[in-house]
C-alpha cells in the first residue's frame, strides 16, 4: 500500500498534466473530498492511504503522491444533480432557502448556478415553489464550507474554510 500525506499540488493548475510521469486516478464521489483520511484503490489498482493534514479539502486534480516514474492524482465523479439558473438575487436567495431547509448541501459556481445533488423530493419541491431545475451530469465542485473546531470538551469555534 501506498501511504501518502498532504497535497502535493494540483496537475491542472501547476500545468504539470504534461508531465513525463505516469498518471493514476483516484476516483472520488464529491463528499469524499471533504474527509480527513481516505483508503482506496486507484484506477490502475493501487491501494493507496492518504492522510490529508492540511486545511483545505480535495479537488478535482490534487495531486496525493508523486515520484518521478507515478503520480496519483484525484478524480471527482460527475452525478446527477440538479441545477437552478436564478434569474435574480431575490431568486437566488429562494433557491438557497427552499434547499436549505432541506439540509442538503448547496454549491453555487462562478456562473451563479445553484447546483445540488439530485433528490427527486427537491426537484419537486423547486417546481411547486415555481422553479425550473435542470438534470445534469456534473462534477460537484467544492465550496465554501462552516466547519466546527474543537479544542476541548466544552469549547467548540466555528469558522468559513479559508481557500476555498
């Protein structure tokens, strides 16, 4: 098994896809990019154990672990999700509410789509509130997210994920 800790970089952003380097995926559902410790098999058939002690959660490219002959890179699975093109803010802010009041989660893109993971209750429920939702196959991006730290028993400090 391979054992890995920290992201190394990321080969879409670095420009390192053009690398001489073997490439190998690990494929990973969207809230997986959000765990701390991830045991899996990559596409090639590695086993690979990552520990990610930084911050920042995964993204589509992040690289966890690099020699000169291999590199194992992250890759998000598309699912089906629906997506809200609001035509205003006061829209937008419905959107987010009638899913949020749901408690599932909401990713808004620089395109100021509203996108969530498929549910047919919600798609429903969207086109009750008056909504057009579209299904779509996608890659579900990461977004800002609260996290609770704790420090001890009684002192928990909640904060906006930096980088993100």
């Amino acid at each position: 098994m391979i054992l890995a800790r920290d992201i190394k970089g990321n080969i879409w952003a670095d420009g390192k896809e053009q690398d001489a380097a073997e490439l190998d995926f690990l494929e990973l559902e969207w809230f997986d990019t959000e765990r701390r410790v991830i045991r899996g098999f990559t596409v090639q058939g590695r086993e690979i154990g990552f520990k990610n002690l930084g911050e920042d959660s995964l993204f589509d490219g992040d690289i966890l672990f690099e020699t000169e002959e291999l590199r194992i890179v992250v890759r998000i699975l598309p699912c089906p999700c629906l997506v809200v093109r609001p035509k205003n803010r006061m829209d937008m802010a419905r959107v987010c509410l009638e899913i949020g009041n749901k408690h599932i989660p909401v990713f808004i893109n620089a395109a100021h789509e509203i996108i969530a993971a498929y549910e047919n209750p919600l798609w429903e429920q969207l086109l009750r509130a008056g909504f057009t939702p579209t299904k779509e196959s996608r890659v579900i991006e990461r977004t800002h997210t609260l996290r609770i730290h704790q420090y001890a028993v009684v002192q928990n400090k909640i904060t906006l994920a930096k980088g993100v």
